[in-house]
C-alpha cells in the first residue's frame, strides 16, 4: 500500500526489537518497553522528522491504517530516537 499522508500527518509502521535476557535468551513480549515507530511517509507541512526516523508518540493519538501502519499529526511525536 502506498500512502502520502496530507499537510501535518506522519505514516508510521511499528518497529519490531528483539529484547534478550543477560544469559541470550529470547524474551517474548510483555518486555514493558515504550514501542518506537518508523517514519515512512510525511505530509508537506512535516519539518521535524523525516522518512527513516525512529520515533515514539503518543500512542493513545494514532489512527490505525491497514494492519501495521498508523497515521499521526506531527504534534503527536514525542521524541525522535537516537540508535
């Protein structure tokens, strides 16, 4: 699905981490992290990410698009992540 969100929206799909415990072991879920987003597409009022970003949102703001993708308004984005 190809999407180009309008004026302030930002598209965003979840990103997956793989969390581990001191020993290697997979952990599965329920790890209590805050999720981070990636940055697919923005609309062209967007100046404070760009495609490619990790961010974190406020979650409760979303709008499911599709079953992976969410779109937000740009105001929305709490942080953007530093890897």
């Amino acid at each position: 699905m190809n999407v180009q969100p309008l004026k302030n929206k930002v598209a965003l799909k979840e990103v997956k981490r793989e969390s581990k415990s001191d020993s290697g072991l997979v952990l599965m879920g329920g790890t209590g992290e805050t999720p981070e987003f990636a940055v697919i597409a923005i609309g062209p009022n967007v100046d404070c990410v760009k495609v490619g970003d990790t961010v974190m949102i406020e979650i409760n703001k979303a709008k499911v698009v599709g079953n992976s993708m969410l779109i937000i308004e740009d105001v929305f984005i709490t942080a953007v992540v530093d890897e």
